[in-house]
C-alpha cells in the first residue's frame, strides 16, 4: 500500500507541475516568437481562452504515450490485437493537417476546444494537472494584458533532452511594461 500510494503522490506532483511549467515556458517561447499574437491579445483578451488551448497544443508538453490494447480493433485499416502495445504521438496528432488548418502556425485566434490531445482530451486518462496548466495559462496571460507587459527573446532556449516531455530547461529573456 505504500508502494501504491507514493505512485499516485508521484503522479499528482508530475500532473501539476512538469506538464504545467512546460506548456508555460513553450507559451512564452511562442509568444516571444510571434510578438503579433500577444498584442492580439491585448487587443481583444476574449481570445484568452483561445490562446491557452493554443499554448496547449503548440507546445505539446507530453510528446507521447503508451497504451494496452485491452480488446482487438482496426484503426486506419490497421490491426490492432488485444494486449498489443499502442504509442500516442500526441506531437504528431496536434500538428496534423486533417484537423487543423494551417497546424504550423501558432495562432491564439484558432478556436479549439480542449479536444488536442496534449493532455488527453476526455476519460480516464485525461491528464490529472490539465486544470491547473489551464487555470495558470490563463491567469498569465491575463496578467500579461493587465500589465501590458511585452517580452523578447535573447538567446535559444535550453530544451531538456527526452522524447518523453517537451520541456525548456532555460529561457533567457527581456520584460517590459507598456
């Protein structure tokens, strides 16, 4: 049982922090990158909501994951037997062509709902800290409209080295207050 429960502490501290302050970091790389779609913001901050569920997807913050097939299926005329082991490129299903237009363009206008995948869109295996990624996405960016705050790259980020998390390690850059 202690086993058990230092797994689900272990999961609890992961969901509220590394996929948190990854999708963070990523979101300021892409605002810093694409200065035009932070002053969209501050031009019309309905697009907040927007924006975050952009972040989200942009940044991927978990690239993959795997899965069991608990029963036999075919997906894209591909079979897939009960037991087999299934990858989760959710890197590649953000940026797919057939559901976003334009999938290489970072724009805080796109209407998404939080059906990308970055972290699992519904069920069981929804991601335990997406609330909070959300919640902290949305309370800076509105703090960057309040403030009127801009912000410049000086430098290329420092990226961790995994295939697992599409984390920044360091990101080095100027803030200025309108």
């Amino acid at each position: 049982w202690i086993l058990l429960g230092m797994g689900a502490v272990f999961v609890l501290v992961f969901a509220g922090n590394e996929t948190t302050r990854t999708a963070i970091s990523n979101g300021l790389l892409a605002l810093m990158q694409f200065p035009d779609q932070l002053q969209r913001l501050k031009d019309d901050p309905s697009l907040v909501p927007n924006a975050v569920e952009e972040i989200i997807r942009w940044s991927t913050p978990v690239l993959h994951m795997r899965r069991t097939a608990t029963r036999d299926t075919v997906l894209h005329g591909a079979p897939i037997a009960a037991g087999d082991r299934v990858v989760l490129w959710y890197a590649s299903a953000n940026f797919d062509e057939s559901h976003f237009p334009d999938p290489l363009a970072f724009d805080v206008g796109r209407a998404l709902k939080p059906s990308h995948t970055s972290f699992g869109a519904f069920g069981p295996h929804q991601c335990l800290g997406a609330h909070l990624a959300r919640l902290e996405l949305r309370l800076m960016l509105q703090a960057m409209i309040d403030r009127d705050l801009t912000i410049a790259q000086i430098g290329e980020p420092v990226r961790t080295r995994s295939n697992f998390v599409n984390g920044v390690l360091s990101l080095r850059g100027r803030l200025d207050a309108g």
